[in-house]
C-alpha cells in the first residue's frame, strides 16, 4: 500500500497540535481565572477566593506543564516534516516565534514558580502580581502564535522573491487582516472552556453532595461567565466569518457546502458532500438564509467552491461537518449557560438535578468546539500553507513515507499515555476536593501595615 508522505505529514501534524492546544485553551482562561479570584481575596479578605484558587492551581499546574512539554515537538515538526516551509518563510514566522518565546514564555517562567509556590515567601500584592504577570504572558503567546498563524491566512507584509518570503512591514505582517478576529475568537474560546470546565466539576460535586460551599461559588461564577462570553463569542465569529469571506471565501464556500455560485443561497443544515462528484448528495436548509447572512441581503449573490479548480479546493466535507459541530456547540453552551443564570437567580440551580448532570457533562463541549474551529480554519485554508501564495505540497519535506508514518504511529502511541496519566492526576485532584470543608469558616486576611507587599505572609 502506499501512502501519501505529504498527507502523513500534515496528519502528524495536525494530531501533535490538536493535542497540544487542549491545554494553552484551558490554561489561557485558568489564568484570568485564578487572578480574579486572588483579587477578590485581596479586596475582600474572604478566606474562600483563596481556597478556590489553590484548587484551581493545580490543575492550572498541569495543564500548563502539558502544554510546555507538547509545544516544543511543534517547532521541531517545522524543521523535520515542512523543512521547505521554513526556509520559506522562516523571515517572517521565525521572528515570530521568537518574540513569544522572549516576552510570554519568558514572563510565564519568571513568574510561575512565585505563584504557585511563593504564598510563603512573598507578600500577597507580589503574589497577585505574580499571577497577574502570568495570565498575561499565556495571552501574549497567543497573541504572537495567533499572529505568525493569521499572516498564514490572510498574508501581507512581505515580499515573496525567489520562493523565499522577506519582510517589509512588521505592523503590516503581525496586523494583518485576520489576526484581531481570530485572536478574539481564540480567547473568548479560552473563556468559555473554562468556564464549563468549573461548571463541570463544580455540578459534579454538588451532585455527589460534597464541598457545596466551594462549588455552589464556583459554579456560580462559572455559568456568569459563559451567560457574557457565550452571545460575545458569537457575534465575534460571525465578525470573524464575515471577514473570511472577503479574504479566503473558498473557504466559506466549504463551510456552507456550496458548490455552485448562486444567488439567494440557502443556508445548508445538513448535506453530504461528495468532492469526487462536486455535487451534494442530500441537502436541508433554509431558503435565502445563507445570503441574509453572508451579504446582509436575501438574495445576494454568494459564490460557489466550483469557482476555484478542483487542485485549489479545500476538502469540503471536513471544513462543512467541522463548522457545524463548532456552532452546534456554541449554542448549546449558551443556551445551557442562559438557563443556569435563570435557574440560579430563581434559587434553583443547587436543586436541579438535571440541569446538574448537563452541566457535569459538558466539560469536553469547549475543547470540542475549539479543536472543530480550528480544523474549519486550518483544512479550509488548503491546499495553501500561506493562501494564495505557497502550497502546501511546497512546503513539505522530501521524506519517505514509511518513515513518517512509524513517526506518526510512535506520537499517537506515546502520547496517548502521556494523556492517560494526565488524566489520572487531573481525576485525583478532583476527587480529593478542595482542602477545604464547608464547615470551615472563611478565614480573612489582615489588614493594616502588618503585611507590606514584598514581605511574607502565614498561610491562611
């Protein structure tokens, strides 16, 4: 049987970075989570911020020791598997990639070891400072990799000579057209990940009957946040999308499942597409819903994915399905979200019990919807690696195809046990609780010039 070596390749690639980007997805919004709730405890002096956030720590501590230890295989599949890419556009994503390792990488390194182990040894406004510097270097490496990742889409800024890409405009290249959506897109993804992550544990608890002054106050926060980040989530997407279409709209075309240029579009509920026939085998939609949508006009024109040849099309059935799953989740969680607000300003969100168990379930639901994003963006951009400009096919390394399918084999094997004992120490965490028992009464922190910022302070 023989394999593609560029199709291994790009499979390789696509499991080692959807493995990876669970974790940065997680720890982005655990981060502003755990700052948040530090500043209430300094604000405050309830004793309970600072019990939640020393629970939430530690799965912070994994999730981003996960996502340090899968990042670096990336940069070397950059030079093992797409070797010609680099050399490409190694100008312009190298620096990059460089300036988020010395600013975000570097300012999480600094502060970490002061947050999660610095209670004892520095004052508490260093420590909230701490974990402020903290949450703000996992935004700032999503800003640069989001950047290097957008240019890829949306290219401008520098100049292709020669097959190699040098830089002309480092403004132009870092804000470049896609790059403000998509890295609001990301975070508020990060955002509600979280969110329904706390919720998660949170029901899970209060179902089994345990520590419910620790989650009811989780949970609580929890379903406010993805009440406000949910409806912000879509109407940035549909900004994002809108934005798509005027850059890469053969890759609305995918998304929609359109194949023929038409003028009020349906938009298609479902369909099968069929890219050997370029044809739909089954379709339901709404009638002229598509244009609405796309053009703001019922019957606008909106163009097909047969406007492009067959070479220059991304896989249609992959992009459509993958669309669908990432809004189908979208709304559930923010009609999940709605009705957990509604329940809790009624009194009843502790006692439903049903609600409870969805929202025990839905801790997948944002890494789900995350990962279907990201393989709407990234298979949709195909048979590019940066549109328009360089293929795909251009970019990868002349390497046997036995080779990288062992490689890829021994990645999905090992990381799958480094993801089994993640999942084992993450479950551990959750099931020993918090340490704290609802019988604790809240502990307040001293005021007053006894504890000045840089000077150690006993532990509550």
């Amino acid at each position: 049987m023989d394999f593609d070596p560029i199709l291994l390749s790009r499979l390789q690639f696509a499991f080692t970075i959807s493995f990876h980007i669970l974790f940065p997805t997680l720890t982005i919004g655990l981060a502003s989570y755990l700052a948040v709730l530090e500043g209430l405890w300094l604000k405050t002096g309830r004793g309970e911020f600072k019990h939640h956030y020393h629970f939430w720590a530690k799965i912070f501590a994994l999730s981003f020791g996960m996502g340090v230890v899968s990042g670096i295989v990336l940069s070397y599949e950059f030079g093992t598997n797409f070797s010609h890419f680099s050399e490409a556009a190694g100008n312009v994503v190298g620096p990059l990639m460089t300036y988020e390792v010395l600013t975000a990488f570097f300012m999480e390194a600094g502060f970490l070891g002061v947050m999660l182990f610095g209670w004892q040894r520095v004052g508490p406004k260093l420590h909230f400072f701490s974990t402020l510097m903290v949450a703000l270097g996992t935004m700032a490496s999503a800003f640069w990799i989001l950047s290097a990742n957008s240019w890829m889409h949306t290219p401008q800024g520098a100049e292709l000579i020669d097959g190699v890409f040098y830089p002309v405009s480092w403004w132009e290249i870092v804000f470049n057209p896609s790059f403000p959506y998509r890295l609001a897109h990301m975070l508020l993804a990060s955002m509600l990940t979280t969110a329904f992550f706390v919720a998660a544990v949170s029901a899970w608890y209060l179902l089994r009957d345990r520590e419910r002054g620790f989650a009811k106050l989780s949970l609580k926060m929890a379903v406010l946040t993805a009440a406000l980040a949910a409806p912000v989530q879509i109407l940035v997407g549909d900004m994002h999308g809108l934005n798509v279409l005027e850059h890469q709209p053969m890759k609305v075309a995918a998304m929609e499942g359109r194949w023929e240029t038409m003028e009020g579009a349906p938009l298609l509920l479902f369909a099968i597409p069929d890219q050997e026939a370029q044809t739909n085998h089954f379709e339901v939609g709404i009638p002229k819903m598509a244009s609405l949508i796309l053009k703001h006009e019922l019957d606008a024109e909106v163009l097909g994915l047969k406007e492009v040849a067959p070479e220059d099309q991304p896989r249609m059935s992959i992009v459509f399905w993958s669309f669908r799953v990432m809004v189908g989740i979208g709304t559930l969680m923010l009609l999940l979200s709605w009705l957990a607000v509604w329940k809790l300003r009624g009194g009843r969100l502790y006692q439903s019990r049903w609600l409870l168990t969805a929202l025990s379930w839905s801790a997948p639901a944002g890494f789900i919807a995350t990962l279907a994003g990201w393989y709407v963006a990234e298979v949709g951009r195909q048979p590019w690696l940066v549109n328009g400009l360089y293929r795909t096919a251009e970019g990868a390394s002349n390497l046997p195809a036995a080779d990288i399918l062992w490689s890829l084999i021994s990645f999905v094997v090992v990381y799958s046990i480094i993801f089994a004992a993640f999942l084992y120490y993450l479950l551990l965490v959750i099931r020993r609780g918090p340490e704290v028992h609802d019988d604790e009464e809240p502990v307040l922190r001293p005021e007053g010039p006894a504890h000045p910022a840089f000077m150690p302070v006993e532990d509550d």
